[in-house]
C-alpha cells in the first residue's frame, strides 16, 4: 500500500492491486473515500468522489479539505499513479500540514 501524500490528517494512497480507472484514496480516523480521475487527451476532464463499499465516507471539512487538496495536487497524484502501476517504480511520500487554500 504505498501512501503517496498526508494533508491535515488525511492520508492518501493507493492499494498494491489498484486497478484503473485511476483512482486514490482518502482516509482519515474511520473514514475513507476514494477519488477516480477521468482522463481524456492526457488532461484530467474530471474527479468524482465514491464512496469506499464497507467504510464510512469522509464528511464535512475533511472531504472539503479532501477535494481541495485533490484539486491542486491532481496531476502529481495520476504521476504517481502511472510511476508506480504502470512503471513499477518507487514513488515518494509527501505530507503536508499546512491548508493550500
């Protein structure tokens, strides 16, 4: 499970056995949501958040901080996804404590 960003509290990742379309996760305490990039010409068209089957969804400020954090770190997050899936190379860890917007 390599954990690729920590923002506030929220850890995000992906599991070894991902499959596309390219997704990470969000987890924070007992609460966990996912967010799937839809790609189109090599530019991200879109990013829906699911709900994980089983977990509790993120909620209130912690999925606003979510969806933030996803907005500006988008492209660096599918980077990470394709170095590690798709070139099976190490990919680095990152936290951030401090709000982006």
């Amino acid at each position: 499970m390599p954990k690729i960003f920590e923002y506030l509290g929220i850890l995000l990742f992906f599991y070894s056995n991902e499959h596309e379309p390219i997704h990470v996760h969000g987890k924070y305490d007992k609460f966990e949501s996912k967010a799937e990039f839809y790609i189109v010409d090599g530019k991200i068209i879109e990013i829906k958040i699911k709900q994980i089957k089983g977990s509790r969804p993120l909620t209130g400020s912690k999925l606003k901080d979510f969806e933030d954090f996803l907005e500006l770190y988008a492209d660096k997050i599918v980077q990470k996804w394709v170095d590690y899936f798709i070139y099976h190379k190490d990919v680095e860890f990152e936290k951030i404590n401090t709000r982006i917007k």
